[in-house]
C-alpha cells in the first residue's frame, strides 16, 4: 500500500487518472503504463483497476451488502474464483498438495454463483471492517460502504484519489487500517492521495511516492524517506509530523526552516533539483535497476488481466439489474402507493397529470448508474430497459385510476369502447419520458436536456394537436415533427377524434355532416377578436395596440411597487442612476411576461392550453435565468489597420511630459539597492491609475480592465487590458519596470529626482530606464480607453516591479507567472520594453559573477624568495584562465546572425587585498571579475570549466611562469607548494600559494526567435517609423526575460530611451524618440488586426 504525497497542483489526481487508464483520450500524454508488462491497449484496464475520486455515488436505499452483492455479480466475482479453482486443482494434483480444509471450502463455496449472496462478499466486508453494519442501509452519510465496491470483485489495483475529504482523523485512519488489511491479506495494490495525513495514518503506508511541481521527489520505502532528506539537508523537527513535513520541505516559502546543515549556507532546491538528487541517490538508483528489468509477461497468471469490457453474459447483467430495480421498487413501495393516491386525488379536482415525482426520483440514480456504467459493471441497455418494463405495470394502474374518475365525471363520449380508447391513449402520455437520461453522459446535463427536451415537446405537441385531423394545417417543413415529437400529439389527436366522432346524432347547420365532423375539420369554437374582426369592426392592429397601450400603466404600477420593495429589502447600491436601471430592467420584464400572455391567449382557444403553453415557455426560460448570452463576434466589425493608425493618432506630448514629471518626482523612492534602499513601487502606481480609471471598468465605465496585483506592501504590479472581440488573440507590452537605480545628485549636473527639460531633453533618473516607458504604455492604454476601437485583438499592458535588483524575489514579474496571471499572454507576441535606440534588440548576454582569492605568504619585500606573491600569483593565473576560456569558448556563427558586438568575455573588473606597508608582500588577494556570454553556450557549462581550470591550476601551480628569478608559487626549501582551499584552511601556518574562485548569482543570455511574427511585426513598424531597421543584440543581460522565454512566451525586446544615458548619471531620453516609441506601438497593433490568431 502506497500513499502518495503532495502538495494541492502537484499531479495527483491526473497521475492516478493515467494509472486507470481515465484520462481524456485528447490530453497529450507521453511515457508509458505497464501491468504486468502489458500496455493499457493489451487488457481492460477499467476493469482490471478502479479510480476512486473524492466523492462516490451510491444508492442510499440499499444496504452495504446489497451493494457489495450485485457489485460482486456484476463483476463475475464467481466466475473468477471458479477459473482460480481450475488452475489450483491442477497444481495441487502435480505437485502432491493436500489444501487446508477450511481455506479449500472457501475458495470452492467462493466460486458458487447463483446465490442471494455470495462467499466472497463475506470476505470483503470481514477486511473492509464493515460485517458490524453489512445489514445497515447506507443511506447518505455513510461514506464507508462506497469503495467496497471495487473491492469485492477481481480488481486488485485500486488507485484512490484523497478519499479522507470531509472526514475525521479517527475515520480516515479506520478506513485506511481497513485497507491495509485488504492489500495485505488479499495481495492487492493500492495508490492512495491524501492531502496531509495524521502521523498514525502515514505509519499503515508500506511505500511513498511523493510530487512537487509535477516531479517525483522520491519514490521508495515510506521508512526510508527522512534519511534522504537528511542527505540533502533537511531534518524533521520534533514538533513536525513527517507529512506536513515532506508537503512543505519542497517549498520556497517554508523550505529555509528545516535547513540544518551547518556546513554550509541554506540554498533554495527546486522540486526537479530535488527530483534530480534523488534520481542520483541510492534510492533513485534501487528504483531505477528494479525497474531496468522488464517485467515476465509469463509470471502473468491469464486472470490477473481483464481482457473482455464486461466479466458476464449480458443476460446474467441484466438479470441482475432485473434484481435490484425490483428491490428498489420494493423500499420505495410507500412513495408509489402515496402516488396512486395522489393521481386519485388530481384526477378528482381535474388538475394537471402528474409526471413530477418518478423522473427526479430515476435521475438521482443516474450518478450510481455512470459510476457503474463507466467501470463496465453492466451496458446501459440493461438498467435501461429493466427500469422501463418494470413501470409500464405502474404506468397502467395510474391509467386506469384516472380514466375512472376523471372520464365520466367530465362527461365525454359514454360508450365502453370510447372509454377504452381514452384509457389506453393516458399510459402512453404519463410514461413516455422515464429513460432519457441513460443516453447522456453526465448527471447535470441529464436533467438540463430532459427539462429542455420535455418542455419542447409540450410546446409542440400541445400546438400540433390543435390540428389533430387536419395534419394539412401544419407547415410541410414541420409534419414530421407531429409524429415523432412525442407521445402527447397523439395521444392528443386519438381523444379528440375519439371525442367529436362519437355517436351524436345531431346534425349541423353547415352541410349534411354531424357538428362533431364539423369542428374537427374547422378546428377552431372562434374568438369575439375573429368575429368583430370579419364582421370590418376594426384592424387587427388598432385591436392590438389599444391592448397594448391600456396595460401599460398597469405595468407601471407593479414595477413601482415591486421595485421599491425588493431594492432595498435585497439592499443594492443606493444611487439614483442604478435604482432607475433597476426599475427599467423590472419594467421591461413585467411587460415581456405580460405581452407573452396577451399573445399566448391571443393564440389559442382556451384558458387550459394557456397554461400547458405557457408553463412550457417559463420552464424554459428559467433554464437561462442569470445567464448573458454573448452576442456573436459578427455583430462587433473589427477596424481595418489604417482605421486603427487614424483612431489612435500621434502621442499627447502634453498629456506624456506631465505624467513623466510625475513619475520622476517619485524616482528618489524607487531606487532599487537593497537593503539600504527598498523601492516603493506603489508610488509610480498611484499616477499610472490617476491616468487610466476613468476608462477602466472599475469606476469609470470605460472598457480597461485594471488590475493591482501586491505581493509586498508598497511594492505593486500593474495589469491593465483593453478587450478585443477574438478570443484568445492578443498581444502584450511588458517590462515597464517601476525601480529604478540609484543616482547620487552630487555626480550630477542637474537633479535627477526631478523632470527637468532642455530642448528636446528630458532629464532625470529613469527617462530612459524605465519610467519613461512607463509613462509611454500609459498613454498607449489611455488613448485605447478613450477612443475604443473595435479590435479583434486584446491588448495588454504590464507595469512590473522589482526589476534593478533580484536580492529580494517574488515581488515582481516572477511572481505574476508562478501565479499564472500571463499564462494568456503565451497565445500572442509579448514586446518587452525596457531596451534603448529604437530599433529591436533581439539577443542578451548572460553575466557569471566571480571572485577569484588568491592566497600566498606574507614577507618583507627585501627578501622576496621567502614570500609567495599573491598578486603576482593571481595575474599569472589568471591569464592562464582567460587563455583557456577563450580557447573552450570562441566565437559563435550564430553571433553574427544576432549582430553581437562581441562574442563571449572573461574579465576581471576589481582588486581587493588587506593591506600593509609598501615594504610587505600581502598575505592575500581577491580579483573580482564576471563573464559575459552569448545565449549560444550554457551557463552551468562556464561554471563548470571555471572551476576545472582553478582546480588544475592549484594542482600544477609550479608550471605557472613567475616573473623574475625570486618570484616563486611554491617553496621547496620548505618543503611546501600549493594545494587545496581545505589543506591551506585547516593548516594555516603552512606557506603555500592557492587559488579558490567562487560565483554568484548566474543569469543566461536570451536569443529572441527571429521567425516569429512578432519580430517581423516589430521589424515592419521600426522600419515605417524610424525609417530604418537593424536589430542588434547586447551582452548586457536581462534576466527576466529569460526565465518568460523559458516559460514559453514570444518574448521580443525595444526601447525608445538613449543607451548612452542608459543607467548613467545625466540621463536623459528625447522626446522625439518616444512619440516615434508610440507610433511604433500603435503599427505593430494594426499590423496584427490583418494577421490571423
């Protein structure tokens, strides 16, 4: 028995669909299911397994060994038992074995089938624990008689999906024990997920397979499972349970807290580190040399597999099925008499017949029946048709009750065979609907589409027995309808032809033929409307509108009072604007219901067809009651480009330079530098939403959706959309970043926390990078929100913080998609703004941080050859790192596809030493530096080689060139030469020369995809703008754009800033360039309103 562990959005629910072989057929999947070595496609794997999900359906009315028993019938559990006879017998006989008395009478009084009740349910409920209440019936609380069902018959691998939901501590650990009892005792396989078990719970597990992130972290003995965290670093306190302890030690929220190695300093571990450390471990490697080995086929005993969808004959399901309605008409047999009654009772007041109580009560068993159905318990014909036989007897009763009391009493046609006709037409109008719902799917649609399906045959048929004679009446397009719509037209038509055909012999004035004849033929006892009408009293349309206009102020009157009533009772916003809409919206609908009804009665020729009518109409209408159905994207014409370039025109200059001087006033608060200096990004949102909520849906009414997205106090992020009329076409503006970096207003020549102008100069910290970008997408989404075009395609916006610095991290846009808030962003082209100069950057470099500590022997200078120079020693070395490098890492083709500057770069940028007199030779020395790389080579790679050459070099340190006769790295007087960072710590006062070389934080490089639309989109729109196009790339690195591009977005990066004042002091961006950076946006928007999704 294996629990599997995770947190909620691990994969365990879908890992166990897939291990039954229940995932949508249209879910892309890889990898493969073996049982026993068979492919799900070699056997029938619902039958051979069982998934059991949270919540299980059962009949509340039978007992627990009711539905153990006809779940044991269903499955063939005695035929399986009878096949393992077989095979017992034989091998007994070979191999000389006299079976235990009691063990052989159970497998053979196991194998018996036929009987009310069965040996091996017995067994069942004995291991399931549930022989005290086997009698009891399960009724609607009783959750633990659900998952017997699997059990009782072959199925031995059961995969249970968190069944401990709405369940005690006490409970959960029952059923699981009863469980333990079953795998054990009846070598079985069982996957359980549980959310986070109690630690007497976890203790009955004999394995764990424990998920993060849609990764296995470990798989293996559930005892063995803490000493490989301890491996990795991570111990369980005391106060912790084990579970609540695996669940959180894979989260970067809570995984800092179990760190206890002290060796070494805590390092976030992903879940594919952890998943990939297990992989390496010992317990990886058991795992994986068990399951090198394939499996025997031949170990296979023929019965394990299912190979057939159903385990017995269909006669033998359906003799079950036969079984169990019967029971069920049994327990419910006061409900049936309490019906008999009260048809007598509508019969007598002459009330509507009676159709409500059987249908709901045969769809509330319509759960039990897919639950069955699916795990090929019985075909659906078998409950089906069971259920319709056994209520035809019913359905004559009710028939016959009614005829009696309603058919003389109202006074139709007397004669024996006129009743007899009557009474055979009223069974097939009352029971004509009471198995529709076994052709669909789900329970909630079931019930949907009869209600819908019912009310719609009403309608018709009630409309088409109107012309129950005279079919010609009805349109040829619609005859069909009449005699396959339902039972009720003809039932309909018999009893009226039935009626007016009966012997009267009164003949008409019109013609030789009876009256009866007669109405049957007009089908129309006319209306005072017709006569008047004929007679030339008025127009059909001065009748209608005088019916009309009177009822209005009526109307008026309800919908005030009404109104008044509900709006203050139910306690909507008090304002005037929306209680007049309110009492419009109740007026329309007083009067659409009114109007129908005049309309309706209008229609037809009695009070009684009304309401059949009528109710039909309401039925339906509830079905879609708080429901807005969208009008179609027709209906919305999208604008042509050069109407998209004319709506949105040229940049507000105005409107731009006073929210840029807004946005700089506030850069003082926005430098990013911590921990002295913790941006306040919420400072820039305040202005950017001063800017765009009088267009937003929030308060303005306007078409912007807003939203402000804060995962630290004072530090938020920005969404704004602007909808388009095309599902799932869409593109985006990101990067805007809200940080700045520092400025110190002594370096400057005018202040850089203030806007400042000089010509076409706009001057101040983060003009260029970035809040003049911020202030540029503003005004983009601001123009879209004032003049609303009409665009197939969403355009987003997203204002980011936290950009400058990643000390602090799950503020910004790493955030927004861990949380999924761009997941939609992925469907269309996303344009990060954060570059300089106007025309595309399509590649970054990826930037190594290191420092590189040399360490020597401290000595008075006038005696060298008794010291080790570090300095000397840490330039040596470091040209035989940098030669190496460029060796391992020249320059790559694609680097002039991209228009790098310079290919990838090792340099050292700064000197550190403790210092001392000009006379001594330090002691030590650190050379810090970083490596600049092209997307085109991977990062850990560098790293790795990084480490490779400082590890030879301190092996080999004496074959380094030394500069002069007494510059010397080893001392061999002394016995002593370089070795190890470990040896020249634990031995200090040894004199030796070593090299040690940390790194940190590394980023990657991006190469944007030259192929996508996007990047011909941005191309297109620089080159009509600009008037030129060349896309360049920079080493320079932009690590968030990376780690979108890894999450799979089309990531293409611009900017309309200065890189010479790029992070510079004096900066400064011109405003030329940003009203050319808008119309720039404004073309790539048109441009793909012509492009397809």
């Amino acid at each position: 028995m294996t629990l599997l562990l995770g947190p909620p959005g691990s994969g365990k629910s879908t890992l166990l669909l897939a291990l039954a072989g229940k995932l949508d057929i249209n879910l892309k999947q890889s990898g493969s299911i073996t049982y026993n070595g068979h492919r799900h496609d070699g056997f029938c794997v619902q039958r051979t397994s069982a998934y059991i999900s949270q919540t299980d359906n059962h009949l509340a009315e039978l007992t627990v060994r009711e539905s153990l028993d006809f779940a044991a019938r269903c499955q063939g559990a005695s035929e399986g038992f009878s096949g393992y006879i077989e095979d017992l017998d034989r091998l007994e006989k070979e191999r000389n074995i006299r079976p235990s008395p009691e063990i052989d009478a159970f497998m053979k009084a196991s194998s018996v089938g036929g009987k009310k009740h069965s040996v091996s349910t017995d067994y069942a409920l004995k291991v399931l624990g549930l022989d005290v209440c086997s009698d009891a019936v399960v009724g609607n609380d009783m959750l633990r008689g659900i998952s017997g069902e699997m059990v009782v018959g072959p199925r031995k691998a059961l995969f249970m999906d968190e069944i401990s939901t709405g369940l005690d501590s006490s409970t959960t650990y029952q059923i699981v024990r009863c469980f333990r009892n079953f795998v054990h005792q009846m070598e079985a396989t069982v996957l359980m997920a549980l959310l986070q078990p109690a630690p007497e719970t976890f203790e009955l597990f004999d394995d764990l397979v424990l998920l993060s992130e849609g990764c296995i972290v470990y798989q293996g003995p559930r005892a063995e499972v803490l000493e490989f965290f301890e491996m990795l670093g991570f111990r369980l306190p005391p106060s912790k349970g084990v579970a609540e302890f695996l669940q959180e030690v894979t989260s970067r929220k809570d995984q800092a807290q179990y760190w206890a190695d002290a060796s070494k300093p805590y390092v976030f571990l992903s879940a594919p580190e952890i998943a990939e450390a297990f992989k390496s471990s010992r317990f990886g490697n058991s795992l994986e040399s068990s399951l090198s080995v394939p499996y025997d086929k031949c170990r296979s005993h023929p019965l394990a597999l299912s190979k057939i969808k159903f385990a017995v004959s269909k006669l033998e399901l359906f003799k079950a099925c036969f079984g169990r309605e019967l029971l069920l008409i049994s327990r419910h047999r006061f409900l049936y008499i309490f019906r008999t009654c009260q048809v007598a009772f509508v019969g007598f007041v002459t009330c509507t017949l009676f159709l409500r109580t059987r249908l709901p009560l045969m769809i509330s068993r319509l759960p039990v029946f897919y639950k069955q159905r699916d795990n090929f318990f019985h075909p659906a014909s078998a409950w089906s048709v069971t259920s319709w036989i056994l209520r035809v007897p019913y359905s004559i009763i009710e028939a016959v009750v009614w005829s009696c009391v309603v058919y003389y009493t109202v006074g139709f046609a007397p004669g024996f065979s006129d009743s007899c006709l009557y009474f055979f037409c009223t069974p097939n109008v009352t029971g004509s609907f009471p198995v529709d719902g076994c052709s669909c799917a789900r329970y909630g649609p079931c019930e949907y589409i009869w209600i819908s399906c019912t009310a719609a045959c009403w309608l018709y048929s009630c409309w088409a027995a109107l012309s129950s004679r005279n079919v010609a009446m009805i349109k040829p397009w619609c005859v069909w309808a009449f005699w396959l719509s339902s039972p009720l037209s003809k039932g309909q038509s018999a009893i009226s032809v039935n009626e007016f055909t009966a012997l009267t012999p009164k003949r008409s004035a019109i013609g030789n033929d009876t009256v009866g004849y007669n109405i049957l033929n007009s089908h129309s006892l006319p209306t005072v409307f017709y006569r008047e009408r004929a007679a030339g009293m008025y127009s059909s349309i001065a009748d209608a509108a005088a019916q009309g206009l009177v009822e209005i102020p009526y109307i008026v009157m309800q919908t005030l009072i009404y109104g008044v009533i509900t709006y203050f009772m139910i306690n909507f916003e008090r304002t005037i604007r929306k209680f007049v809409l309110y009492l419009l919206f109740m007026f329309l609908t007083f009067t659409y219901f009114t109007f129908y009804g005049m309309m309706v009665v209008g229609l037809t020729p009695s009070q009684h067809l009304v309401a059949v009518i009528s109710s039909a109409f309401y039925s339906l209408w509830g079905l879609l009651a708080g429901f807005f159905v969208p009008k179609p994207a027709a209906d919305a014409p999208t604008m042509a480009s050069s109407d998209v370039k004319q709506t949105l025109g040229d940049l507000n200059e105005d409107s731009f330079v006073s929210l840029l001087s807004k946005l700089i006033g506030e850069a003082k608060y926005v430098q990013n530098n911590p921990p002295e200096l913790i941006p306040e990004e919420d400072r820039v949102v305040k202005h950017v939403l001063d800017a765009l909520l009088p267009y937003s849906t929030t308060t303005g009414g306007g078409p912007l959706v807003v939203n402000h997205v804060t995962y630290h106090p004072g530090r938020g992020n920005l969404i704004v959309e602007y909808p388009g009329t095309v599902p799932g076409k869409i593109l985006s503006f990101v990067g805007c970043h809200m940080d700045v970096v520092t400025a110190n207003p002594n370096d400057w020549e005018f202040d850089p926390f203030s806007l400042s102008i000089d010509g076409d100069k706009l001057r101040g910290r983060g003009t260029t990078d970035c809040l003049g970008h911020v202030a540029l997408v503003t005004e983009l989404m601001k123009r879209l929100g004032e003049k609303k075009p009409k665009l197939k395609s969403t355009v987003v916006a997203v204002f980011i913080a936290n950009e400058e610095n990643s000390a602090i991290s799950g503020v910004g846009v790493d955030a927004l998609v861990k949380d999924g808030l761009l997941n939609k962003l992925k469907e269309g082209p996303l344009f990060w703004i954060d570059t300089a100069d106007k025309q595309p950057c399509i590649g970054t470099g990826g930037m190594i941080p290191w420092k590189l500590k040399v360490t020597g022997k401290l000595f008075h200078s006038g005696l060298a050859h008794k010291a080790i120079n570090p300095l000397e020693l840490a330039m040596e070395a470091l040209k035989e790192m940098q030669s190496r490098f460029y060796r391992d890492f020249p320059p790559h083709p694609k680097e002039q596809v991209y228009g790098f500057a310079t290919p990838s770069t090792m340099k050292p940028t700064q000197w550190s030493y403790p210092g001392g007199g000009i006379n001594q030779i330090p002691a030590e020395c650190t050379i810090s530096g970083d490596v600049r790389l092209t997307p085109f080579y991977d990062v850990k790679d560098v790293i790795k080689k990084l480490q490779e050459y400082v590890d030879d070099i301190n092996d080999n340190i004496e074959k380094l060139d030394s500069r002069g006769p007494v510059s010397k790295y080893v001392l061999p007087d002394e016995n002593l030469r370089g070795r190890s960072l470990s040896l020249s710590l634990s031995l200090p006062c040894m004199n030796l020369g070593n090299l040690t070389i940390s790194f940190d934080e590394a980023m990657s490089g991006v190469a944007c995809d030259l192929n996508s639309r996007g990047f011909h989109v941005l191309c297109k729109a620089t080159e009509e703008v600009v008037g030129h196009v060349k896309p360049y790339s920079i080493t320079g690195s932009l690590p968030l754009i990376r780690e979108l591009q890894d999450e799979g977005f089309d990531v293409q990066t611009a900017g309309y800033g200065l890189m010479a004042t790029y992070h510079a002091k004096n900066e400064y961006c011109l405003l030329f360039d940003m009203c050319q950076g808008y119309q720039v946006f404004v073309s790539v928007i048109s441009q793909l309103e012509d492009s397809e999704k």
